[in-house]
C-alpha cells in the first residue's frame, strides 16, 4: 500500500528533454502537494541520481530511441532491491501507445498522454491522486486500471480477458474485479458467462446496479440477466465456512449470502460443541460467523477451543446483539476481525463478509493490519510480518503508542526480551494502558525472570478479561515458577470451572507437573495432549532463560526434569531435548558432559536434529582433543517456541574475510536472484500479474543491452553523483 502518495511525503522526479515541460510538471506536482520535486532532462541523468537518492515517484517519457529508456528503467525496478519502492508513470505520444503493454508487464503504474497544458495536465494527476485512493493506494489495482483503459484502447480484447482473469486470481473478494470481467467476456463473445456474472453480483449487492446496467447497456444490448439459472462462481475464494447461530432464521440467511456469493461448502451449526467438534474432526475453515452467546459451549469459549485446534489464522465476524461493554477487551483480544450487529439488512451482511475476507489478505485498516502481523508472527512468517509493519510504521495516522507495541511484539518474536519490555513501556506512556500492551509485558518479563512484575501485567489484563484462558494458564505457571504450588493449583482449578476439556489448560497442569518434580504427573498429562510439543518448547525456553541468567546448572536441571516426562513412545523429542542439554554444558565448559548428550541424541534416529548433532559431536570431540573450549553463537535453541523452529545455536563462526572485486560482483547478482524470488506478485503494481503475449519489434529494440546502475549509500547531496547534473539541468 503506497501511503507515501497519500501523504506526499516522496521525493519526486520528473524527466524530460524540454526545459519548459520539466518546469510545468515540478510546478503542478508541488501544487498538489509534493515538496520535494526535481528535474533532469533523460534517464541516464535519472539513474545517476537514483544511484544515491531515494526516488519515490519517476515520471518520465518513453524514449524509445535511445539506450537509457523507460523499458531499461523497469527492468531495474523489478530487479535491483533498491528500487522496490520505485514507482513509475510514463508521458506518452500517441505513437507510443502499443509499447505500453510491455511497459505494465516490468511494473509501470500509469501512463499520461503528451503533449499537455497546464490545466490539462492538473486535471489528469489529480484524476491520478483520486483514482490512487480509490484503490486505497494499492500499485497492482491502480495499475490495472491504466493497463485495463489501454488494451481497450489498442483493442486487444483477448489480452485484456487474461489479464483480468489472471488480476481475479489475486483479488478473490473483489466484487468490482468481477465487473472489469465481464467486459472483456462480452467483448469475446462468452455472453453467457458474463450474464452469469452480473446476474450473481446482481443478487449479492444491490449496490452495483447503475455499474451493471451500464455495462449491460453498452456491452449486451438486449440480453435478459433475470434468464441466468445454475450455481454461480465463487467470488470470494473461500472453500469452506461455519456458520454458529441457535437462531434458525439467522443461520439461514447467513448461509443463503454465502451461497449467492458462491461459497463451496457451509456448515452450520446451533450449538459451540458441535462447531467445535466439526473443526477438530477437519481443516480449518476460510471464515468463520458466530453469535457470541450459544448453547452448550458460548461464544467465547467455542472461538478459544477454535484456536486450541489451529483455527488462529480464520478471519471471525461476530453476528451478535448480546456483546456487553465489559466483554469488548475479550474481542480485540481474541483477534474478532469484525462485528456485526443484529437485526441486519442482506447488504449490511454482505459488505461485511466481503471487508473481512478483503481485509484478511490485503489488510489496510489499523485493527487489520495488527491482528494480521500477530498472526504471521505466531506462525513465524517475519518476512511477510514486516512488510505489513513497514506500511504500518510509515502511516502517519497511526499513534506513536501504537507503533511502539508493534515494535515490542517484533521484538518479542525474535527473541529480544529487553528490547520488547522497553517499547512496551514506552508504548504505554504515549497510549496508556491496553491488554495487548499488558500482555507482551507479561510474556517478556516471564523470559527475563522477573516473575513478580510479569504476574502483575497478567493480573491486570485479567481484570480486564476474565475469560481468557490462555491467560490464565500463564498466571498459574508464574505462580508454579514462584514455588507457590498451592495458588497455581488454585488458578488451575479455576480455569478448568471455565473449560474441562481446554487442552491449554492440561498443558498448564503439565508444566506445573514437571516445575514440582511430578515426572510422572506430568508424563500421564503429556501422553493425553494433542501437542505435548508446547509443553517441552515451554520447559525449553524456560531453561535457556536460567541459563542467560547465568543459572545454567538449574537449567539443566529443568531440562532433566523435562525428559523424565516425555512419554516413551516420543524419541524424537527427547532427542532434541538431549541436544539442548548438550548446549547448557558447552555453556558451563563441560564438553565430556556435553559429548554424552549428543550420543543420546544420536541413539534417537528420527530426531529432527540428527545431522545438527552430528556435526556439533564432531566439533566437541576435536575441543576436548586439543583441550579447547567450544564457544558458541548466542542464537535460540533448537526447540524454542515451536517443534518446528530448529533455529539451533552452532558454533561461533570467524568474522568474514575482506570481500574481493568478484566477491562483491557475485553478491550483487545474488542479490538481484533472491529481489525476483522473494518478490510476490501485485507488489510493484502489475509485475508478476500481467504478462504480455503481445510480440512488438520496437519494445525487443528497447530491450537490447543493459544500463548501468550501481546504488550507492546515501551521501551528502553536494556531494551525490546525481545533485551536480540535478542542479545544472534545473527543475
């Protein structure tokens, strides 16, 4: 989501040959609103000062006939990493119209007709501006649109039908894809298909009416939408939904939407219990619909069993009247992606379905983007966490407060303790108070062993909601932790009155086992858990805090205590466990020690961490030969929050050698390799969405070669490259 247009906040850089034009165009531009506006009469001058500056915003011609031109440019765009945040529009002459295809496909985002005055030319950016925002600053969407109003131009129908099948592809939920859609399959002669289309839209939202009566107006004069019959396509990509309401009518309704809008297979239910039993016994579903009081198993408790059984990702509405003041912490908390309020209209009930699903993929709301980034960073997706949080970060209608506890969960993530227990309190100071702010302190303080000021945080965001279960666990092992069994107990007690049958709550009841020397305890609770794997990442990170601490014998003390409980028909986990063990002696220096654990590691064939025990027995082996110690890289174990994180910790590695000509030569490939790979498509507007078919002499000519283009590290602009030839074209 491009935000910086919306706040103007880029550095903008206009090319062309024309003195005069270049002045007319940083004029309008900063009329709209862009301060930072500079000028160079053609690309090679543009590359250079790209080489050093941060350009946001190119807009240049094409020049077709030269080396430097605007294909060149793309093809960097989408292959230097520095250039990602690159966007580009071109000025084109009518005879440049046919090259634009190719121009889409290497990630242009608009293209605005030559020659132009003043006031024709405030009209069209701010027609840009406009149309940007109506695509809530989204470079594919807004890209589509020029791309869509040049294939009907040029004529090219059948391009443009791949095309916006292939854009669907990536904007399932998108009702207003669907009716760029039917144009092309009008166009193409497939009528029935897009009568199939409007007719469906038709039905699911009233809204569109006036779009479709156009479209059938100039693209099927004469043909009877209220003909179609049959199963319609389904619009919003989702293959499965539960719909949980006591109420007939209700359930119903929700389900007849869903099937308008082509939902594969819906399952409802009247009761929590048997929702619950219908996710543990298959996947988990796209979308789930609830009412938040239901018989049996309530609301709350039936979205935790939910979670309990993988369902932490499934966008939620809740479909309810009977959401009391006090029980608002609880919904944020639980990660509700939407609430709607009964009675409701069919249409009411329709926005919301398409928003949440919308919002799930493509978040762009403050409350979407959070539960969104908390969710990837509890599956461990940081890559796709962050790209959410640079948008995040950057919004400047977001609250400094806000930022600051999104910088403490990324920190929490990775590991860094100290660092997500600062930005929480600062997050505090600018916002005050929440319970999620409560909660990373918590979580934090457990892992910096100040047990006292983390029951406090959860004590407090208890208060705030009592139902959470998860929560409540927590306080009762910090009580455990404390050795004051007999609170934990009682806290346990309590929360097995809210829920029996929580697997959390047995997993609790285990960790407390295992913190008292109850092996044995813990072993019969541990062969009922679905996922004992929670347990011993528990005890694991448990110990490697004692270890930080500087407690390393009561951590291999816990460790031990650790493997004692692991049932007999799991070796694979004990397995890692010995491994970790292995760890905490090379930390106390007793590699003998160390050496032994990683043989019992071995014995366990399937232990995920065989070949990482085999070469860390090779490198305490050759310690102990030359009577040296091992030192090791301060990095996770190999089983921390997760069975599958095998992060592990290896052997402290020499610093790098100083990198020759060729070296570096090798990595800036590489690094252009790994910018296409990791690139996903709708990221840089149409690049990786559209790919043109059309065959063009003139575009393979603008192909021909490479230009240079070495980034540099950002200098003093006195000093750049780029500033000299900047200030001596003017703007």
């Amino acid at each position: 989501m491009d935000i910086f247009f919306r706040d103007r906040d880029v550095k903008v850089l206009v090319v062309d040959p024309s003195g005069a034009s270049r002045t007319l165009l940083s004029e309008v531009i900063r009329s709209l609103g862009f301060a930072d506006v500079n000028g160079v009469p053609n690309l090679k001058d543009a590359l250079s000062v790209m080489e050093v500056e941060k350009v946001r915003w190119l807009i240049t011609p094409v020049f077709p006939d030269q080396h430097e031109n605007l294909l060149q440019v793309l093809n960097l765009y989408t292959s230097v990493p520095e250039l990602h945040q690159l966007r580009v529009s071109a000025l084109v002459e009518e005879t440049e119209m046919d090259l634009l295809p190719a121009c889409f496909e290497r990630g242009l985002l608009s293209y605005h007709k030559k020659p132009f005055t003043k006031d024709s030319l405030i009209n069209e950016l701010k027609d840009f501006l406009q149309r940007y925002e109506k695509f809530n600053w989204r470079s594919s969407q807004m890209a589509g649109s020029y791309l869509r109003q040049n294939l009907l131009y040029l004529g090219l129908y059948d391009e443009l039908l791949a095309f916006e099948r292939q854009l669907l592809k990536f904007s399932p939920a998108d009702l207003g894809q669907y009716l760029n859609l039917a144009v092309p399959l009008a166009k193409t002669g497939k009528l029935d298909e897009a009568k199939a289309i409007l007719s469906q839209l038709k039905k699911i939202d009233n809204s569109l009416d006036a779009s479709i009566k156009q479209i059938c107006a100039t693209y099927l004069p004469g043909e009877d939408l209220s003909s179609v019959s049959g199963v319609g396509m389904n619009m919003l990509g989702l293959k499965t939904a539960i719909v949980l309401d006591s109420d007939t009518s209700i359930r119903t309704e929700i389900q007849a939407a869903l099937q308008e809008m082509g939902v594969e297979n819906i399952h409802a239910f009247e009761d929590g219990i048997s929702a619950h039993e219908h996710i543990k016994q298959h996947n988990n579903p796209d979308l789930i619909l609830q009412e938040w009081r239901v018989p049996k198993l309530t609301g709350p408790l039936f979205l935790q069993r939910a979670q309990e059984e993988g369902a932490k990702a499934t966008p939620v509405i809740l479909v309810s009247s009977l959401v009391q003041k006090e029980d608002i912490p609880f919904v944020r908390e639980m990660g509700i992606a939407h609430t709607l309020q009964k009675p409701f209209q069919r249409k009411e009930l329709v926005q919301s379905i398409i928003w949440t699903v919308q919002q799930d993929r493509q978040p762009t709301e403050q409350s979407s983007m959070e539960r969104k980034m908390r969710q990837l960073l509890q599956e461990r997706h940081f890559d796709e966490a962050a790209k959410i949080k640079e948008r995040y970060i950057s919004d400047a209608t977001i609250n400094v407060g806000a930022k600051e506890l999104i910088e403490a969960e990324f920190a929490y993530a990775f590991g860094d303790n100290e660092k997500a227990r600062d930005f929480g309190i600062e997050a505090i100071k600018h916002a005050g108070e929440s319970i999620f702010i409560l909660n990373l302190l918590g979580k934090a303080l457990i892992n910096l062993r100040e047990f006292e000021t983390a029951l406090k945080c959860f004590q407090k965001a208890q208060t705030l909601a009592p139902l959470n279960l998860e929560r409540l666990c927590q306080i009762a092992e910090i009580h455990s932790e404390l050795g004051d069994t007999s609170k934990a107990n009682e806290i346990l007690e309590e929360a097995k009155d809210i829920d029996p049958d929580s697997q959390r709550v047995k997993e609790a009841e285990a960790k407390a086992a295992i913190n008292n020397g109850e092996t044995g305890v813990a072993k019969k609770i541990m062969a009922q858990l679905k996922a004992m794997e929670n347990v011993v990442a528990y005890m694991n990170n448990r110990s490697v805090a004692m270890a930080r601490c500087g407690m390393i014998n009561e951590g291999i003390e816990g460790y031990n205590k650790t493997l004692e409980a692991i049932p007999d028909e799991r070796p694979d986990i004990k397995g890692i466990v010995h491994y970790n063990i292995a760890f905490a002696y090379i930390r106390a220096s007793k590699l003998p020690e160390a050496k032994a654990q990683l043989e019992q590691a071995l014995q366990h064939k399937t232990t995920k961490v065989l070949a990482k025990s085999e070469g860390l027995l090779k490198r305490v082996n050759h310690a102990i030969e030359k009577g040296t110690q091992l030192n090791i890289a301060k990095n996770d174990h190999a089983l921390t929050r997760t069975l599958g994180d095998l992060n592990a910790q290896t052997p402290a590695a020499s610093a790098p050698a100083e990198k020759s000509a060729v070296d570096e030569a090798k990595e800036m490939a590489k690094s252009k390799v790994l910018a296409i790979v990791d690139s996903k498509p709708g990221e840089m507007a149409c690049h990786m969405v559209y790919k043109s078919s059309l065959q063009n002499t003139r575009t393979a000519k603008m192909l021909e070669g490479q230009v240079r283009f070495n980034p540099r590290k950002a200098i003093e602009r006195a000093e750049s490259m780029g500033a000299d030839r900047l200030a001596a074209s003017g703007s």
